[in-house]
C-alpha cells in the first residue's frame, strides 16, 4: 500500500509549518515576531553567546532582519508571552500558562540534591516569597545568602542559594520571570502580579492540558510521529500516546502514513503542502525543526548533534554547529563564532553534506552569512580553513560585500 504522504511531501509540510515556505518580510515589524511565537507555540531560551542567544536566531532563520527589542517587549512589557518550562526554559503564548499547570505541581528541583536542601530549610523557601511580596521584583542578588552551599551546588548552573530558591519557585509556578537584564539574568516577581488573573485562576484538567498542548505540537509540525509530539512540550510518550488516539477518535488529528517512517504519523487537518520550499536560512541548534534529532534524520537524512558540551578532542564537527537550509534540504553546516572584538563573524569549520553540489550552496550560504554579519553589527566574514567546504565557501564569501550595518535593535 502506497503511503499518504511521500518523504518530499512530509519535508515540505514541516518546514511550511514552522513558517520557511513564505519569504522573509522587507521590513519585519512587532507583529511578525508575535507570529513567529503563536506558529511556533513555544521558543527555547538559550543564552549561550558564542554566536548569539539561540532565540534571537529561530526569528531571524524566518524573519531576516527584525529587531530584537520586539522579542522582549512582547515578553517583558506587553507581557502577550510568558517564560516557562516547556521543551526546556522556553517563552509561551500566555493563554497557554493553566495547560502546563500539570508541570509546575510535578517540579521538584532535583538536580544537585537541591531538594532536599528546600526540605530541610523550608523556612528560607517562604522567606524568599516574602521578599518578593514586600519589596516587589528582585534577582537572586537582592536575597540574602545564607552560605549553606554544597558544593555540587557551587557547581551547578544555579551557583548560589537565593538563585537555586527563585529557580525552584519559578517551576513551581508561584513566582514567575518578571524582566531580564542587559546582562540576561532574570528578574522574578509573584506570579500573581505577572500573570493575568484569567490565566492564572483558569483550570484544565491533565487530560484536556495535554491534548491541547499536543494539538500545538502537531499545528508546529504539520506531521509528526507521536515521539516528535511528545517531545515538543516534554511529554512522557506513554501519556502521549492515548491523548493522540482521542485526537484522532475526535477527528482533530488525522493517523497517516509517511514515506520511509516505521511508525505511525499524526498529520494536523488543514495543512497546507507547498509544491516547493524556497528558504535559505542557518537553523540554531535550539530551533524547532531539529529539536528531535531523529525526527531531522528521517526527514532529512540529517545527522545532527550538538557539540558544546563535547570535549574539543572529540567534536566532529565544531563547538556551535548551525545546519544549513537550503530549498526543503539541509545541504551543509558551519562551526560560527563571532569575534565581537574584531568586528567578524567566524567560520570556523565548514562541511558540505554527500552528494550535494558546492556551487550552489556556496554562493547562497556566503550570502546568508554575510547578511547574518551585518544584522549582528559585525563588518567581515572570515571562513576558516577546516572542513571539506571551506574553499568554495570561502570564495563566495570574497565575491560578496558590505554595504551596510543593521544592528537588529535600537540604539
């Protein structure tokens, strides 16, 4: 029996639904970054800075040139989104703050043995809320510490006692993010007062959270396996699993057949498979279309993995890895830097994917680097010479030129 959907097919409703099938707007306003977030249904936060903060890049992968002060004041001052644990430390929609109700109860701030740390010191848990009810939003520094510290604590990514306390609050729902500094360390306040009151007070039950929030999944992905649902929100798949049968039993998600999957797909009514996908866009290693790198090798053919965390020795490919989209295929990939100091974005390490003509690529990808550099402020590309496709590359590169600077924010 032939399948629903072949694998060409599946690709094109996947990068259509994450919005690569529409070109780039010639002037991105406030309210394409709010549909970014609303197409999407969440945006993972990740502030490493080797390049840039890895949010910053799912808007400009869509969007080109935008301005980045939009993303925060959608946030931080119309508060239309809210931080939250959602794949990871994600933003949300605001009306999705009573789905993921379910999750805050579940928090436990295991790592480090931090718990226990809340169990025994129950007192400095309430006291740090009565800091926040009486002196209104405040960072981890504006707690005091009570140097009760293990080391693994010392370690962690919390570092301190206060910022441990505040983090552990915050997945619990009772304090939420408030602001980030220019520095990006967060700001909490009471939920209660960031928050609105018909989101706050709205209850959902588990069952009807969680088809709700796989019904988001499916819509951001157009068709998936019930593992790539799942995962979108952080969902155990044996939960899953039976909601994805009542979505389809209630006709809102429809089981399909894909080209080459083993498993079963959910495709979401209506979607739309563009007969082709035009884009040209570097993916961070935190966007959307390759969060589960399964799914990108079954779509793709991709192999991906995130290297960071990885001793240099051992790296494959670089430290901070960015897939290269080109039409509906991942055709290369690129190790990036910026070298702020001076005023270059590096190309550290360059690799072309089999059976991929070079010229091609080359000249889009020089483009698109280049147009990157000017957005972030930068005045050069420099391309290395590690990787299989550093010389094309580096040749295109030279054939481009500067004409302009476009920060991505206001001065």
């Amino acid at each position: 029996m032939a399948p629903d959907l072949s694998l060409a097919e599946a690709r094109r409703l996947a990068l259509a639904s994450q919005g690569f099938a529409e070109a780039r707007p010639d002037e991105p306003g406030l309210d394409h970054v709010r549909n970014v977030i609303r197409r999407l249904g969440l945006v993972q936060l990740d502030y490493v800075n080797v390049l840039l903060p890895a949010h910053y890049l799912v808007f400009y992968s869509r969007l080109g040139s935008y301005r980045r002060d939009h993303f925060e004041e959608l946030v931080y001052q119309r508060r239309e989104f809210t931080e939250h644990w959602a794949h990871e430390a994600s933003v949300i929609p605001m009306e999705s703050w009573p789905l993921l109700a379910y999750r805050r109860a579940q928090h436990r701030a295991r790592p480090y043995g931090f718990q226990e740390f809340l169990d025994q010191h129950p007192e400095y848990a309430l006291a740090a809320l009565e800091h926040l009810r009486m002196r209104g939003a405040l960072t981890p520094a504006d707690l005091p510490d009570p140097q009760n510290r293990s080391r693994k604590l010392a370690e962690s990514w919390f570092g301190t006692v206060p910022r441990a306390v505040l983090e552990a609050h915050f997945g619990r729902g009772h304090v939420s993010i408030a602001n980030r500094l220019p520095n990006f360390t967060r700001v909490y306040d009471l939920s209660e007062r960031v928050i609105p009151g018909e989101h706050l007070e709205h209850r959902v039950e588990v069952e009807e959270a969680q088809r709700r929030l796989l019904l988001m999944a499916a819509k951001a992905h157009g068709v998936a396996a019930a593992g790539d649902l799942a995962d979108y929100f952080r969902m155990p798949v044996t939960e899953a699993k039976p909601r994805l049968l009542e979505l389809v039993e209630a006709g809102l998600l429809e089981q399909v057949r894909v080209e080459g999957w083993r498993d079963a797909a959910y495709f979401y009514p209506g979607s739309r498979i563009p007969r082709e996908v035009r884009a040209s866009a570097l993916l961070c290693p935190f966007d959307p279309v390759i969060w589960t790198r399964q799914r990108t090798e079954r779509l793709f053919g991709f192999e991906y993995r995130f290297e960071i965390f990885v001793p240099q020795e051992k790296r494959r490919w670089g430290s901070y890895v960015l897939p290269f989209l080109l039409g509906d295929r991942l055709v290369a990939r690129v190790d990036l830097k910026a070298e702020r100091l001076d005023g270059r974005l590096a190309v550290l390490g360059s690799y072309l994917e089999p059976g991929v003509e070079a010229g091609e690529v080359a000249e889009a990808l020089a483009r698109e680097l280049t147009a990157l550099a000017r957005w972030m402020g930068l005045n050069k590309v420099r391309v290395a010479r590690r990787g299989d496709f550093a010389k094309p590359l580096a040749a295109a590169v030279r054939r481009g030129t500067f004409t302009s600077v476009h920060r991505g924010t206001e001065e």
